[in-house]
C-alpha cells in the first residue's frame, strides 16, 4: 500500500481527503452545480454533505486497497477546499489509469485543474509506476478540454460514446501524459513489479 501522501507545488496541495472535508466539499459542489452537472453523474441539484461524507469513506478505502488515489486540491497557503483530483481505474496488468479533476466555480481561470493535474499525474508515474495516465473529457466540455490543451495534455483523438452522464452519451477526447512528459524514464515490466 502507498501511504496517505500529501504533494505541493507551493500554490495548491494534494491532499487525501478526511472525513473533517465533508462539509467544505459540500459547499463547493453546491457553489458549482451549474458547472457540474453537465458533466459528472454524481452532481445533482439535491447533493448532500451526507453524499460528500460517503465520497470520502469509499475514497480512503480505495486508497488502502490501492484502487483508486483521490485527493482534495486544497490552496497551500490556507488549506481552502478548491476541488478534487482522482486517479482511478488503475490497470494492474497495463499500468495506466484515468485522472480525473474538478475545481470548484469560484476558482476557475486560475490554472488549478492543471496544477493538480501535472501534481497527480507525476504522483502516478512515481509512487504506483504507471505508464500512461489518461485524461477524457467530453467533446462538449470546453473548459475541461481548455485545461487538458494549457498544461500540455497530448490529444490522441476522438472516441465515439465514451463517456455517459446521467441517461446522456457524450463522444470524448482523449488525452494522455506519459512519464516521459515529466523528464522521467518509463519502467519496463520487471521494474514495475
């Protein structure tokens, strides 16, 4: 197991999230639904800080069965809740995952999503030796696909009914960073045992 590890570029922090985040993180989704909504399943107009507090028991766990590492994008001056930042369906034979983020709509334009990004993703290639980590985002996502193109994302293409939001289908982009992205050596199979 990877313990509960905390990473910084001194403007942000990555952080696992505790159960103490709960209320923060409610009123951060709540103060963004208009932006949510469209585009993760999970954000709804009735959202409860009981939904957050589930959020985090199921992330902690995942994170002790090395499933999934979610992580709140908390300010690195003040511990602010800004957002969320998540690599799950990590690959145990292929050794890729999916990287996920969001950032709460007082925030926005302030190249958060991109911190956290650049932050979790090399957190990926050096704590679980990853390969690949996978960014998609909905076709119509335009401030996600804006985020993904600024820090440098390589775009591989469009996927046909990729991603699905409540009843919708969505075509999605699909982006990636690869070690070599980051100044550092991909790990043959031996060395990723």
């Amino acid at each position: 197991m990877i313990p509960y590890t905390t990473l910084t570029d001194g403007t942000i922090t990555l952080r696992p999230f505790q159960f103490m985040d709960a209320p923060a993180m409610h009123a951060a989704v709540c103060e963004s639904l208009a932006e949510l909504k469209p585009w993760m399943s999970w954000a709804h107009d009735d959202y409860s800080q009981r939904e957050s507090f589930d959020f985090i028991t199921l992330v902690r766990a995942k994170w002790e069965e090395g499933a999934v590492y979610s992580f709140v994008i908390a300010d690195a001056h003040d511990d602010t809740f800004l957002g969320g930042c998540s690599l799950s369906h990590i690959h145990p034979v292929y050794h890729f995952c999916n990287l996920g983020y969001w950032v709460r709509s007082s925030r926005h334009g302030r190249g958060i999503a991109g911190r956290a990004a650049k932050l979790a993703a090399r957190f990926g290639f050096e704590k679980i030796k990853l390969i690949r980590v996978e960014v998609v985002v909905a076709v119509g996502n335009a401030a996600s696909l804006r985020a993904a193109e600024k820090i440098g994302l390589k775009c591989e293409g469009v996927l046909r009914n990729r991603i699905t939001v409540g009843p919708a289908i969505h075509d999605a982009v699909m982006f990636a960073f690869t070690p070599g992205d980051f100044g550092l050596r991909t790990l043959t199979g031996d060395q990723q045992r």
